[in-house]
C-alpha cells in the first residue's frame, strides 16, 4: 500500500485492479482533455474503463484516485510498470507552473517510495520520466497525448523533482523582493535559490498564485518554532538524535505514551506504538494508524525545532 500524503487522497470505486501494479518503472504524464471535476466524475464511473494513479488540476490541485498496490487502467499494456498522472487541460495546451510543480512533488515521491530513477525515458521499456503517447499502439495509440508542448515540459518537471528529492533548502536572501513585469513566482524562486511553495506560504498566496508588478514578497522567514517533517524513511531507518527525543517528550505531553522508560533519542518500537496512540488520538483511519509518522500527523505534534 502506498498513498502519497502530498495528495489528497479521492479513492474510485471501480475501474482499477486489485494488487495489480507489478512493478514501477517510473511515472506517465497524461493530458486529460477534459476538467479535473469531469474527469473525477467519469473515472466513479464503471463503463469508462479507465483511471490514473494520480491528477491535477490548473490551479494546482493534487489527488490521488487509486493506491499504487493497485493498477490504474490508463495507458492499457504499460498499466502494468507505471505510475500515471492525469493533467487538467485540452491538446496543445502547456501545464501550468503549479501543474510542473504537482507532477515534481509526485516524481521526487515515487523516487523516494518505489525506487523510481529521476531521469527522462521514451522507452515503454525503460525507466523514469515519461509520458503516454512514448508507448505508441501497445499502449493505447494514443501518440497525441499529451501533446508536444507538454512533453517539452518534462525537463522541467525533473528538474524541480531532483530539488525536492535532494532536498535543497533556500538560500539566504536579503527580506524582500519586488515584483517586476513578467515575472513568475517559479522564475523569483529559481533565482532567489528559494521553493515557489515556500514563497506561496510566506505571501499567504492561494491558486492560482497571481502577482503584480510592484508587489513586494517576503523571501525571508524568521526560524521555524516546530521541527519540519523529515519523511517517512527518516523514521523507518531507526535514527538516533535529539529529534526522536524532542518527538517522544511531545508524545508523552499528548497523553500518547507507550514507554516504559525515556523518551530517548534513540528510534525505537515504544516509539512507534506512541506515535500510533497520537493517530488514534487525531482519529484517523486504521490504515493511516500504523505508528509511522505522516507529514500532517507530524505537523499537528508540534515538535519543537532541535
């Protein structure tokens, strides 16, 4: 089982199979040619005979329609070895920047979660970045698809996937940074050494991200007071530092205790039944209660910044 917590998670109830993802070779970018809310619609229906992993929507919406254990029907033989991604658009249109970035954000995780390598393909046989139309009559015919004007974007979509994947973190900047004519907030943040997503959040912008010439955007914010989510795998590789520590003691705090002695820095099972007693306590699904921390699990701890 395997759900991206970056999406928000919109579960169909037929056009997929079962356990039948075999393997992941990488992800396939799709163009919809339809609405993100009609193509959420048409995939709840049982005679489309087709689904995706994962969609987008112009104004940067993510969802994940169907667990990557399962197959999504969506480029017929290549079904079998790839994640795909249905994008909000018509032919001939390009993706939008939040669109590059969603599409980044699902990439950088099927690295990090299935192995995927952060590299472009047109091979149905090979592995990494790719996109529908690579796969010709095996799968589907459907060589249009997504246009070449969103395959030139693919570079771009790998690009920004290897900076979330290694993790790079903003540069320091002098505060503030005015907006000039032809700018765009992916364009400041390349230049800056800053994520668009961290500028979004320190200017309070909401899709569709709009700005001005002459708006002034805060590029510099003072130090975190809570401790970023570190990933999934940063737990499941049993760390041993003052974050588990600072973790243990916000556990203990939340009446969510399991141990018999401690917090200690060291990762240990009386960690995880805590952390798993705190997904009780927020009420959240069986399946999402299994002691290993989530990022919006985590964010609602508040674990001190160590």
């Amino acid at each position: 089982m395997a759900r991206f917590n970056g999406a928000t998670w919109k579960p169909i109830p037929t056009n997929y199979t079962a356990g039948g993802q075999d393997s992941v070779h990488g992800v396939v970018i799709h163009i919809m040619d339809g609405s993100y809310a009609g193509t959420d619609s048409w995939f709840r229906n049982s005679r489309a005979q087709a689904s995706a992993h994962f969609g987008t929507s112009r104004a940067g919406q993510l969802c994940q329609w169907v667990d990557t254990a399962n197959r999504a029907w969506a480029q017929a033989g290549g079904n079998r070895a790839w994640l795909s991604i249905e994008n909000e658009g018509r032919g001939g249109d390009t993706l939008t920047d939040a669109q590059l970035s969603r599409c980044a954000e699902v990439l950088a995780w099927a690295h990090k979660t299935h192995g995927v390598p952060l590299r472009l393909t047109t091979d149905p046989n090979g592995r990494g970045l790719g996109y529908h139309g690579m796969g010709g009559s095996a799968w589907g015919g459907h060589t249009s698809c997504p246009g070449s004007r969103v395959v030139a974007q693919l570079p771009e979509i790998l690009k920004r996937a290897k900076a979330i994947a290694g993790g790079s973190s903003p540069a320091p900047t002098t505060g503030s940074y005015t907006v000039k004519s032809g700018d765009t907030l992916s364009g400041i943040g390349r230049a800056l050494g800053i994520k668009w997503q961290t500028l979004a959040q320190l200017n309070g912008l909401k899709a569709p991200y709009v700005i001005r010439p002459g708006q002034k955007l805060k590029t510099k914010a003072s130090a975190p007071k809570y401790a970023p989510f570190p990933g999934e795998a940063y737990f499941k590789g049993k760390p041993n530092g003052p974050l588990v520590t600072a973790m243990g003691r916000r556990l203990v705090a939340e009446g969510c205790s399991a141990y018999s002695s401690g917090p200690g820095p060291q990762w240990t099972n009386a960690d995880r039944e805590s952390f798993r007693k705190w997904q009780r306590k927020l009420r959240d699904a069986p399946a999402y209660c299994d002691g290993w921390p989530g990022k919006r699990q985590w964010d609602a701890l508040k674990v001190p910044a160590v």
